[in-house]
C-alpha cells in the first residue's frame, strides 16, 4: 500500500467513524430531549413541587408549636391534678380527724 492508498484509506474511515459519531449524538439527541410545552410542565412541576416543600415546612413548624402547646397544657394538668390530689388527701384527713373529734364527743356526753 502506497502512501496515496494509506491517505484515502484513513479519509474514509475518519469520515465513517466521524458519520456514525455524529448518527449516535442525533440518536441520543432525539430520544432524550425536551420539547418546549414538556420545558413549561417541568416548570410548572417544579414550582408546584417548591410551593409544595413550602407548605410542608410550614405544616411541620404549625405542629411542632402545637406540640409545645399541648405539652404545656399537659405539664399545667398534671400541677393541678397533683395539687387537687394533694388538696383532696388534706380533705380526707382533716374529715377524719372530724370524725374521730365527733366520737370522742358523742363518747364523752
């Protein structure tokens, strides 16, 4: 093979290798792009996804103030469960030694 031969014979594949590159990036091209109305859904996607997070967020900071709140209110239950309790056994024993007095009273007349 002479060096005229060598020359055509590395044109043609250069050209070939450069056509098939240029077939598969058309390929690729055609089946992964995005048309303009699919742009605007993907916009539109994107932003409802984004008021979407928005909200989400502002949902978890409402229920975790209300879960302070009930909390709260729990906490402030309890004191006054306890202090009723507390109250109520205070009750029961003042009315005991109420009818141990009435007794010895009834005993002595």
């Amino acid at each position: 093979m002479n060096r005229t031969e060598f020359i055509i014979v590395t044109a043609i594949i250069l050209m070939a290798a450069f056509a098939m590159g240029w077939f598969a990036h058309w390929l690729i091209h055609r089946f992964t792009r995005i048309s303009g109305g699919d742009m605007g859904e993907m916009d539109r996607l994107s932003t409802m996804l984004h008021e979407a997070e928005e909200t989400r967020d502002q949902a978890i900071i409402y229920l975790e103030q209300r879960e302070a709140e009930l909390m709260n209110q729990i906490a402030q239950t309890e004191a006054e469960l306890r202090a009723a309790m507390e109250g109520l056994r205070d009750a029961r024993a003042e009315a005991e030694e109420m009818r141990g007095y009435i007794e010895r009273m009834h005993a002595n007349s």
